[in-house]
C-alpha cells in the first residue's frame, strides 16, 4: 500500500510540474506565432498588436518575444491597462519605414499606454530608418515627424541592454511616465540628423538613466517642464547637444522642473555640455534643485551654462527678459577641454536674476588659449579651485 502511495505522490508531482510548464510556456507570446515575418518587408504590425493583446489579458505576467531577424513595422500601439506586468523581449531588430509620414500622423511608431509594469530587455534594437526624413528637414521640407519609441502614463518601467538607433525625430519620449529605469541603453544617430534628442521626458518623474551611451544630433537628454527627481549616472553623451533642462518659459502654465541630478558622466564633443535653458519674455516657470557634479568634458562648445536669453531663430532681439525663475543650482568637479573661449556662461535674467547657484572645483582649458567665464544676473557661491576665474566677464548687471 505503501509503495502504490509513493507511485502516487510520484505522479502527481510530475504532473504538477508538467502543468507548470505548460504554463510558463503558455505566458511567452511569440510575434511569429502570430505571422510575423523577420524578412524586414513583411508588415507585423498586427502580429506585434496580437501578441500584445494576448500578453495583457493574461492575469499572469507575461513576455511577448521578438526574436532574431529583421521585422518591419508600419506602426504601433500598445493599449492598456493590462492584468499583469508586460515583458518585451527584442532579440531582433524592428525597423521603420523609410517614408518621413507615418500612417497615423498624431502618433509616434511604436506607442506603449496606460501600462503598470513594463520590462524592456533582449539586446536587440529598434531601427527608425531617418536619413531619408533627414534629408528632407535638412532641405527645408516642412515635416510632421514623429519620436520613434514613445511611453506615455506607464509606471514601474525597466528598459535595458536595448539600442534604439536613426530615429526620424526624438528617439525615446516620456510623458506622464512615473519610475522609469534605462540601463545600458544605446542611442545611436549621427550628429547631423536634426532634432533627434535621445530621451526626452516631461511631466514625468523618478527617471534614472545608467550606465549609457547616447549619440544624437540634438540634447542626449532634454529635460522638460513637469520633469522631478531625475538621476543621470554614468553615461556618455555625444554627439549631440548635450544635456539640457529646458527650454522652459515657452508655454502657459508650466510644471516646475526639480530634483535633477546629473554626475559622473561624460560629454564628448557635443554643442554643449551641462545646460539650462529657458526663453525670453513669454511665461513664468520654476527650475529648482538642479545638480550637475563629476563631469567630464571632451573638445565641448559650451561646457557650463546657462542661457536665459535661449532663441535659437535669433529674432528675439529686443524681448523682454525672462520670467523663468532658476535656484539652487549647483556646477561641482567640471573637468577637461572647451572648443570655445567661454567655458563657463552664466546667463541669468535682469528680470528673475538666477539664486543659490553654486560653482565648485572647476578645472576647463580651451585648446586655443586661456578660456575665461561670463556671468548677468547671477552672483555664484563659488569654492575650490576654478579655472576658469567665474565671472571674469560680467555682462549685465550682476547681483
């Protein structure tokens, strides 16, 4: 009796395990399985939007699987909410169409909404394919360009050892995003290719991007209103524009920009290095508690600034000053080469004069000679050795 209730326990543990394979197989939801084609002309956008559907109904946590090969997608979107939490699992590479329009112009490629709980992973990338939209910007062509991978109101997010690469426009976009981790995150667009910030986030908080490589022809990082408690760390920067917050001023009704901790990063050969940026006249807004500390900067054009006076169409000649309110800034341990004379640029607001701003142990040499430092409206805490001398060059009225 003994032995056929041993045989018993056996089998039923068996099964058990059995059902629980099942199981666990049961919940990846292979894009191929649904007709997707990694011969990179065959369209899965609707394969991609099934395995979705499948992966978000399951009460369980779920992957959907992207394997190896080349899968063209029109374009897409992932609705939520979802029962579990959402894997991506992209061991292939997806890739846009050339063609600048999208199907649906209101919308971004490859769109994810209303999710909690979201894993990105896999080592594989996503391809926008812009030389073409590239080309037509460069030209003059007025373009309605999409980013390529847009997150809007997804919490608890981890995104990593994933390249996103020749975006036509921004290449990752947050908005309304809360707890968003990138960790060895590639982005990879020459410097030529117009306004194609790397991540760009606003109204969204507790971001942290590590341990990354950001190659863009415009900010690596743009930081914009709504932005709290975002941590940089690690990575490198260039080609691009640098990291800036902002601009802000520009609209009506700005969310405050806070808790911004930028270090032990570094920017090679980018327009600018560490930056905050708002416009002339226009509104009110409020950039506070802003940190950038640890920095190295390599041939960089404007290491340290800034630019209450941002116009980028210089037709603001003129205007009133800004009324964008910036305090408690802190520069900390900037080292290495400026490509331009004025390695330090603190331009701040005859209207709202720049507060607490703290400049620390600066050590930056300009390859054509001394390089100096420029200051309005900003009377800096300074401490450490500063090379350059800060405000050796007041313009304006300093306070």
């Amino acid at each position: 009796m003994a032995r056929r209730s041993n045989n018993f326990c056996i089998l039923a543990s068996i099964l058990v395990v059995s059902l629980a394979c099942q199981n666990a197989q049961a919940q990846i939801h292979d894009i191929t399985k649904h007709g997707a084609v990694g011969n990179g002309k065959t369209d899965c956008s609707n394969a991609l939007v099934a395995a979705f559907k499948e992966a978000c109904a399951s009460p369980t946590p779920s992957t959907i699987l992207i394997p190896k090969g080349n899968f063209y997608v029109s374009q897409v979107t992932f609705n939520g909410p979802c029962k579990s939490t959402i894997g991506i699992n992209l061991q292939g590479n997806l890739v846009a169409p050339t063609n600048p329009i999208t199907p649906d112009p209101k919308s971004d490629w490859f769109n994810i909404r209303n999710i909690v709980g979201l894993n990105v992973f896999g080592g594989g990338s996503m391809n926008g394919q812009g030389k073409t939209a590239w080309d037509k910007k460069l030209k003059g062509e007025k373009l309605n360009l999409m980013a390529m991978f847009s997150l809007a109101f997804v919490t608890n997010v981890d995104i990593r050892h994933v390249t996103f690469t020749q975006s036509k426009n921004t290449h990752v976009h947050l908005f309304g995003c809360k707890n968003v981790t990138f960790t060895s995150v590639t982005i990879d667009s020459p410097a030529e290719s117009p306004n194609t910030d790397g991540i760009k986030m606003g109204v969204s908080s507790d971001i942290k991007i590590l341990d990354s490589n950001l190659m863009s022809g415009d900010d690596c990082v743009a930081i914009l209103t709504g932005t709290e408690r975002l941590t940089v760390v690690n990575t490198k920067c260039g080609p691009g524009h640098g990291v800036s917050v902002g601009s802000m001023g520009g609209t009506p009704n700005e969310k405050d920009i806070s808790g911004i901790h930028i270090r032990n990063c570094t920017f090679i050969g980018t327009d600018n290095g560490v930056r905050i940026k708002s416009w002339q006249d226009k509104y009110v807004a409020i950039a506070t508690d802003i940190k950038f500390e640890d920095i190295i900067m390599e041939n960089v054009a404007n290491p340290v600034i800034i630019d209450q006076e941002y116009c980028p169409a210089a037709n603001c000649k003129g205007k009133a000053p800004s009324k964008v309110k910036i305090s408690k800034v802190a520069f900390k341990n900037i080292r290495g080469s400026s490509k331009t004379e004025d390695a330090v640029k603190l331009i701040c607001s005859k209207l709202e004069p720049c507060r607490n701003v703290e400049i620390s142990d600066i050590n930056l040499t300009f390859n054509g000679g001394k390089a100096i430092s420029s200051c309005a409206n900003v009377k800096p805490i300074l401490g450490g050795v500063l090379i350059p001398q800060i405000c050796s060059k007041p313009i304006g009225v300093k306070i």
